[in-house]
C-alpha cells in the first residue's frame, strides 16, 4: 500500500496564497487521477484571519479559472511540521518563521519555497503576495502559483521528491 502524502502550503494569513495552492495542487491531483495519493492543506504564520474564507479578489481570479474553494484561514502549528511530508512556504519570510518551528533537521529538510518547483522561478524566489494589489496582482500570482504545483506534483510523481 502507498503511503499517502501530505503537504502543507504556508503563506502569512492563509487567506490568498497558500489556500489557493493548496486547492490547486488537490485540483492538479484530480485531474491527474492522482487524487487518491495526496493530502492538502494551508495555513499562515499569522493567525488573524483564523476562521475566514479566502480573499474574495483570489477567489475571483480562480473561479475565471474553474477552480472555486472555500478552505478556513487557520495558524500554522509546531505539529504540522511533524506531520506533514512536506511543508512549502510562498516565500522567504515563511520559509524563515517555518524553520523557527521546526525543532529536528528532518522537520528543517521538509520546509521548501513553491517557487522552487516553478519553471520561471528559482531557488530563493517568493510568490508576491497581492494582498494590496489590483485585480491583475492577483491573475500573476495565480500563474505562478499554477505552474509551481504543477511543477510540484510532477517532481512528486517521478521521486524526486
């Protein structure tokens, strides 16, 4: 039997970034037939927007996508880091407040940036946040964020990961 695997999309308040690539990967997933093997989630490293619905603009942005999702905002915990497979922060500030949690160096390995996984990325590269942008902040970050879970789903399929 495979082992299901489990990761866990972070950004800062879990209502624009890291829902969206947690319903992106499951929906890449699905659409792969691929559903079965994996486990999503997201949280944020700040917890005040605990208990609310995505931005409403992202939602826009994925719903002109075919993707519509309504995960609850919620904080990111110490336990996540243990029980999840992987742990992918939006950016470096993310990635910095992950590693502050993660007490073992197995937990430190599972910590990576999405943008890692994007083919117009790289390595030290975040995924801007929009919060305080206009709608066409929010079809970027969408493109990024498409490409880097698709990017992701691939590498985990071929064992790279």
């Amino acid at each position: 039997m495979t082992h299901t695997k489990r990761i866990l999309f972070v950004c800062l308040g879990n209502i624009v970034r890291s829902p969206l690539a947690e319903a992106l990967f499951l929906s890449l997933a699905a659409e792969n037939a691929l559903g079965h093997k994996y486990e999503a989630d997201s949280a944020g490293t700040g917890g005040w927007h605990a208990g609310e619905l995505p931005d409403e603009r992202m939602r826009h942005v994925a719903a002109q996508h075919d993707l519509q999702y309504t995960h609850r905002a919620r904080k990111v915990e110490r336990t996540d880091i243990s029980q999840f497979d992987w742990v992918i922060a939006m950016d470096r500030d993310n990635r910095a407040s992950l590693m502050s949690l993660a007490v073992t160096p197995k937990n430190k390995a599972k910590i990576r940036l999405l943008r890692e996984f994007d083919p117009q990325g790289g390595p030290e590269m975040d995924v801007p946040d929009p919060y305080y942008e206009r709608l066409d902040g929010f079809e970027y970050v969408y493109g990024i964020v498409e490409r880097s879970c698709r990017q992701l789903l691939q590498e985990l399929e071929e064992g790279k990961l």
